[in-house]
C-alpha cells in the first residue's frame, strides 16, 4: 500500500488496514469472511490477508493500492533440503508424522556439541518411557546436558585404548571434536534454529529432517582412532537403548559381511525392527566402490541440491555474470582492474601468481579447479575469476567465482577489446530453484557392492552436497588462504554422511506414520517411491561423468528420497530375517561365519536362496566371457493401500535385454493381501563392460499408485582394498 494515503482518521496504519479489510466483507455472501493476518511497516509497507477472488479484485480499486500477490512457501530453510524434498507442513509425511514425535535417532559417529541450539528443546514431548539410554558424563560432558531433544550420549573408546596402550584421549567424553557428528545428527532430527547462515549464504532457519524427534549420540570415532570393536559396541548400546533408527555414517570397505561391525549389529537391529540407514562412501565414480553394500540395510548416494551460492561479476561495461563461489567474508572487489595474460592463466602455481600485478586474474578452464583455487589462495593475488565447467564447488578460499565457459566469452571478449578493463564481485548471494536439480554427486560410491553383489546397491538418493547444519564453534569452518581459520555454530559440508541423516530422519518419519512396518518395509517404501528425474523433468544426470549423461542406479540407487510418496506406497516388498539367512546361505559362508551375524542357531539353511524379496533387480555377467544368459527373480508383494487394488505392469527394457514379467496384472482384495510375480531377464554380457538400466513399474488401475524398482545389468566388479574408510 502507498501510506501517503492514509486518511487522518486513521491513528496508525494498522487500523487503516483493518478497516480496508473489514470494508471487503460481502453482505451478499455469508461465506465472505476476510482477515487481517499482518501488517508490516518497516520492511514493507501494506498488509498480508485472507482474501476471495472477488474480494482481492475490490481491493485493487481501494485508494493507496500499489500490488497484490499470493503468499508461498518460504525456500530459505536448513539448507533447503526439507523443501527441496517436498516436506511441508500442510500434507503429506510431516504432518502424518507429527514431524516424528517420539521416535528415537541414533547416531553413531564422532559425538556431539551439546550446547548447539540443534538440541535445544523448545516444544519438545516428553522423553518416552521405553527410553532405556542415559547421558553419560565424561571430559566436559555432564548429564545435565541432555534434556528432551538430546536424550541421551554415551561413548566408546576403549577399541582405541588396546590398540594404542598409553595414550590419551583429548576429550575423554560424547563432546565432539570433529564436528562431523554434530553436523550429521542435526540433519537427521536438529530442533528449529531461526536466523543461520554459513558467513551470509543460506541464511534461514535450520532444522532438521525430523524436528520433533529424539535424538542420541554414540561416540565411536575418535582424534586418535577409529576401531571396529566401538562401532560394534555402540551400534549394540544403541539398539539396547530402544532407538527407532541408526543413522551411520560410515564404513568398512574389503571385508565380508561376518567381519563388518555394522553388518553384524545391523542384523540385530534389523530383527527389532530398527531401520538402519548407512552411507555409501566417497569414493566414487569408479563401479564397485561403494561400502555398506549390506542386504538388510539401507544404503545411500549423495546428490546435489536445487541451491546454488553466488558471486556477481559486474564488468566495466555495465555487463554481469553469475558465478559460483562460496568465499566466507563480504570482501571488497570494487573496481579492480582485470588481468588475463597466458603467463598466469593456468593459475598451477602460487609463486608465479604472486608476482602479478594487483587486480583480478582470470584463470583459464586448464587442470584442476581445486589445484588452481588452492594455488590461487596461498598467493599474493587479490581477486579471481576462474573458468570451469566442473559442476561442483565445495569452498572457495579466496576472494574468487567460478565461472563457466559459455559465460566467459564476454568477459574475455570485453578485456581484449578494453585496455583498462575492469570488474567488480559481491559476494553472499544465494539462489534457489537451480536446474537441473538433483544430480548425482561425482563423489559418491558406487556398486554393485563388493561385499555383495547380487543386489543391487545403493538403495536411494537423498541431498549430500554443500549441506548446512550445526557444527563445533572450536573448529574452523572455512579458511581464507593459509593462515585464517573461521569458526560457525553451522558449516556447509559435503559427502554421503551428508545424505546418510537425510535418510534416517525421513526413515524415523515414516516410524512414526506407520509403526507397525518392518525396516525392511520402510526401505521398500522409499525406494520403489523414489524420483528417477531432476527438477526438469528429465532423467537425474551424473556429474560423475564428464559426457554428464544419466545415471545409473549403481550410481543413485531408485532415485532421490521422496518422502511424502513413501507414507504411502501401493506395495511394498518385505523380508524377515529367515529371508537374509537363506541368502547367506547361497554365500559360501560357514555355519560360524553366518552364527557371527546371526547371533543364534534358531536359523537354519534348510532353503537357501540368493532370490531375496529386494525391492530392485540386478543381473551379473563377466565381460570376460561372451555368453547369454537368463536371471529369474521371484517376488512377493504386499497390498498397504486402503481395500481392493489391481495392478499391471510397465516395463523399460535395459539397452540389448529382455524383461518378462508374469504373470502381467495383480489382483489383491484387500488390504496386506499378497501375490507374487516372477521376473526374467535375458540378457548377454559385452566385453565393454557395459552398464544397461531399465525398470519395473506396477501401476495401480486408477493411477493412484506406481510402484517403481530399478533394473540393472551390470559387470562383476573386484572387490576394493582392505580398509576403513570414513564417509
């Protein structure tokens, strides 16, 4: 509204308000009831209300009006990744959910910062009576620090002790150090912080996936070590604990299931219905590098977010260009004079750059990005603009913007032609709404899974790159050149123990909606649920590959995590424990090696079977030898819609094999009905090694439900290297 307008009746703007408003109620319409929401004065001038159609058209012809428009979901919030996941507080998972009230978390990681305001616990439920974990004391740790959001903290440190006799632990406590557990829990279930950003970008509130649940840390990794025997003892404590969900994000790459701690304790859990969500691993894009590649878990890629963090390039002649950065401060690049000279412009060498004039260098699309940024940073240069197509940025310790080729034609077409040519940079923008939008990370492992390989893995998608949530104010969060270190109570963070609580929190979500599902359930839910095509409509892309071409599921699993199509998924496959054992029993393992995971001789291996109900299909060949084969998979699926359905099915062929399905259509009376259906796949291996991917759809007769799994076609992979390896 224009306040000039304001009649002198009126003592302040807010009865002006009032009155126009009360003024549009229609004595026509009984139904006509506009409110007054609120009035603004300093940031805006004029008014939100409820208003008709009818009644906003008479509105516009009030004295003083200026504009209208509807109100929309607010985009500026935890690093965006509860909107970019479609979860909102009108319908679908969150509401059903009570934003998982009263379900338990349990992170294992590297502790937590207790102070941090992702754990306070404003509007918090009481903490549930089944609740049998404490807050353990230790170094800067007491249990007054829990309360009932952060229900509980315990550590595990004495793996680390044996093997290294004598040392000393730096913080005997659950306090972390490393600022990855922080980081991680936050995400899974961090309570509503208002006000955040990292150094201006991404400002919002933070919060995390499921604000309203519990959450308890399990310190297993430590500044001076990291053993499987504390990984094993806190997976144990926890499911002990009664927690509803593991998030863990970590692994053991090289060795079988019956020696991998997060196997073995994941089964136990798996047979309490406790849903264990693990990452993939870093060490992607080569095939067969993904870890927790375990049967009865839940595994998870890391992809991009539909956000990007900016610097504008305004040039001397009146020309900008939007470039990518993320330098932590508000520097002052006004003006500067810009340099393109070849001497320089490979930018591979920070003694060679400090020798430059002062100005903006700009750096050619030569090498490594990440070389040229740290070389760049660790020089005398004042400012840069370096050219790359690379789709990834993870932090930028100089005052400098990456921009892409396409754009860089003006910008090296206006210093050719300008001898004084010149530029200025601000930085601290955020834009939402990137596209395309997600892709998958050029980082995150990939299967088929070494440890094994005959399903396929990973399982999901879910938001891992450049995440914000809390974080250690005693560790530095970002750098600018060598020597200043930048402290955050939340830090951006990148990898797939980023996507790993973007899982666990929507597992606890849908925990909380349907209690009664088993964790195998849970996961056949988000994965037959999950979306194979990016905010273009188009099939997600793999910034893994340099063609950028679309990702295979060895690379994304089913899709990205969609959460509000998960609460309610038509069909879901499910397993029992008796299943895992009869496909371990395919494995060549001994009876002790399968008791190790096991924990009991109640199972047997009177019907072995490597056709496990998984909720995707994968067919192996060795590309070494030239033959065709045919896969036959048999499935069983329950009915968790409401009443009677009928389904048929759609198949998208891999490239060079034949999918058959029978029989074609499901027919289920009622609901938790269940009929089965045999797949097959005919196909033949290449020398190549070619990857091939279609899929299976069952699509409810009147469209309400389309229950989706992956097909893959891939080449047996060696196993990698013995070794941890943290993700």
């Amino acid at each position: 509204m224009d306040k000039s307008f304001m009649p002198k009746v009126f003592a302040s703007h807010h009865s002006w308000y009032s009155s126009i408003v009360d003024s549009l109620k229609s004595t026509n319409n009984p139904q006509s009831s506009p409110s007054l929401i609120y009035s603004y004065d300093s940031g805006a001038h004029g008014f939100s209300a409820v208003l008709s159609g009818d009644e906003l058209e008479t509105l516009k012809k009030s004295p003083g009006f200026v504009s209208a428009y509807l109100d929309r979901t607010v985009t500026v919030d935890t690093t965006h990744t509860p909107e970019f996941l479609s979860l909102n507080t009108y319908s679908g998972l969150w509401p059903a959910s009570n934003y998982g009230e009263g379900t338990i978390i349990g992170v294992i990681d590297t502790g937590v910062w207790p102070e941090s305001e992702s754990y306070k616990d404003d509007g918090m439920s009481p903490v549930p009576s089944r609740w049998k974990g404490k807050c353990e004391e230790g170094q800067e740790f007491n249990s007054s620090m829990c309360n009932s959001k952060l229900i509980g903290a315990k550590y595990f440190n004495k793996g680390v002790i044996a093997a290294n006799p004598g040392i000393n632990i730096s913080m005997n406590s659950a306090r972390d150090t490393a600022g990855h557990g922080t980081h991680t829990s936050s995400t899974a279930g961090g309570n509503y912080v208002g006000g955040v950003s990292f150094f201006g970008y991404a400002k919002g509130t933070a919060r995390g996936i499921a604000p309203r649940s519990k959450v308890a840390m399990y310190k297993v990794l430590w500044d001076e070590g990291r053993y499987s025997s504390d990984v094993l003892a806190g997976m144990d404590e926890a499911i002990d604990d009664g927690v509803d969900v593991i998030s863990i994000s970590m692994g053991f790459d090289g060795v079988p299931l019956y020696e991998d701690p997060i196997a073995i304790a994941s089964f136990a859990a798996m047979e309490k219905g406790v849903i264990v969500s693990s990452s993939a691993g870093n060490w992607g894009p080569a095939l067969g590098s993904l870890h927790n590649g375990i049967p009865w878990v839940m595994t998870v890629a890391a992809g991009t977010i539909d956000r990007s963090f900016t610097g504008i390039v305004s040039l001397g002649d009146g020309e900008t260009i939007t470039g990518r950065t993320l330098f932590p401060a508000s520097a002052l690049v006004r003006d500067f004079a810009l340099i393109y000279n070849k001497t320089f412009s490979a930018c591979d060498s920070s003694v060679l750059l400090s020798n430059i004039p002062r100005g903006i260098i700009i750096c050619d699309n030569i090498g490594s990005l990440y070389t040229q940024v740290r070389e760049t940073a660790v020089s005398r240069v004042q400012a840069a603009i370096f050219i790359s197509d690379e789709p990834e940025l993870f932090d930028m310790p100089c005052p400098g913007v990456v921009i892409s080729t396409e754009d860089s034609h003006a910008l090296i077409k206006y210093v050719a032609s300008n001898k004084d040519a010149t530029a200025s940079i601000k930085f601290q923008e955020t834009i939402l709404g990137t596209k395309p939008a997600p892709a998958v990370a050029s980082y995150t492992s990939r299967g088929p899974s070494p440890s094994y390989p005959g399903i396929l893995k990973p399982d999901i998608m879910a938001p891992g790159s450049v995440v914000l949530a809390a974080y250690i104010p005693n560790n530095y969060a970002a750098t600018i050149g060598d020597y200043i270190f930048l402290s955050s109570n939340f830090t951006m963070l990148s990898g797939t123990s980023m996507a790993c609580p973007h899982a666990s929190g929507v597992a606890a979500l849908l925990k909380g909606a349907h209690p009664e599902w088993s964790a195998a359930a849970i996961r056949s839910a988000l994965v037959t649920t999950a979306n194979p095509l990016d905010n273009t409509m188009k099939p997600i892309r793999d910034n893994g590959d340099v063609n950028l071409t679309f990702a295979s599921p060895l690379a994304m699993g089913a899709g990205q995590i969609d959460p509000n199509q998960a609460l309610d998924p038509g069909l879901i496959y499910d397993a029992t424990p008796q299943d895992y054992v009869n496909l371990m029993c395919t494995m060549n393992f001994t009876q002790k090696q399968i008791m190790t995971i096991t924990r009991s001789k109640s199972y047997d291996c009177s019907n072995p079977s490597s056709d496990l109900n998984y909720p995707s299909f994968i067919a192996l060949y060795d590309p070494n030898v030239p033959k065709t084969s045919v896969k036959i998979f048999n499935r069983t699926v329950t009915n968790v819609g409401e009443g009677s359905a009928t389904y048929k099915v759609e198949i998208v062929q891999p490239e060079d094999s034949i999918i058959a399905v029978s029989p074609e259509t499901l027919v289920f009376g009622k609901t938790y009905e269940k009929q089965c259906f045999r797949v097959s796949i005919k196909y033949r291996s290449t020398k190549t090694g070619k990857v091939s991917f279609g899929e299976l759809v069952w699509i409810e007769a009147n469209g309400k439900h389309k229950v989706r799994s992956p097909v893959v076609v891939s080449p047996v992979v060696s196993s990698g290297e013995l070794g941890f390896l943290g993700a």
